[in-house]
C-alpha cells in the first residue's frame, strides 16, 4: 500500500482524511501513484497535474523520503521506503511572493 498525504484544500476537494492508502502495482513511479490517486478520486483529475500534458502544476511539489522529487519525470521509481508504505509520497502546495 502506498501512503499519499495531501494539503488541506486537495483533501477538502477529494472528502479525504489526512492519509489516503493506494494499491499501485510494480514498477511503483510518481506517474503510478497518480494515476492510481486520479482513479480512486476522479475530482483531482486535473489539481496536481494538467490534464492534457499530465505535467505538474506549478504550485504543486513531491516529497518523498524528505527529498523533492518534483522535477523528476512520470517514470521516476520511488524510493522503497514509499514503494513499501514505511514512509508517505507528500504532494505539497507550494508558496510564492516576495
């Protein structure tokens, strides 16, 4: 199971708790979980990545293992820790201005 935690308003638009657990088969990429995290919570669709390019949003940032994974590709393997549930994927809203 993969553990995904969210930002309060990704939650709110999903009817989510804090944590959402995931099935997502092997080979476990970033493009896995959100496909997988899309499928279960068809709202998102379109949130966390865009909907024709299926690239991040801008505001959007992955953590995992408490490394920023963000710029990484769709077919970036997560690291075992996630893949395994020990440690959450975390998409976090990030902040701008000056």
């Amino acid at each position: 199971m993969i553990r995904v935690v969210m930002p309060m308003h990704l939650r709110n638009l999903a009817g989510v708790d804090k944590e959402v657990t995931l099935d997502v088969a092997e080979p476990v990429t970033l493009d896995a979980v959100l496909n997988a995290l899309e499928a279960a919570h068809p709202v998102l669709r379109g949130a966390i990545r865009d909907h024709a390019t299926h690239k991040r949003r801008a505001f959007v940032r992955f953590f995992a293992c408490r490394e920023d994974i963000s710029h990484e590709s769709g077919d970036y393997l997560l690291p075992a820790a996630v893949a395994d549930g020990r440690e959450p994927l975390r998409i976090v809203g990030a902040l701008a201005g000056g």
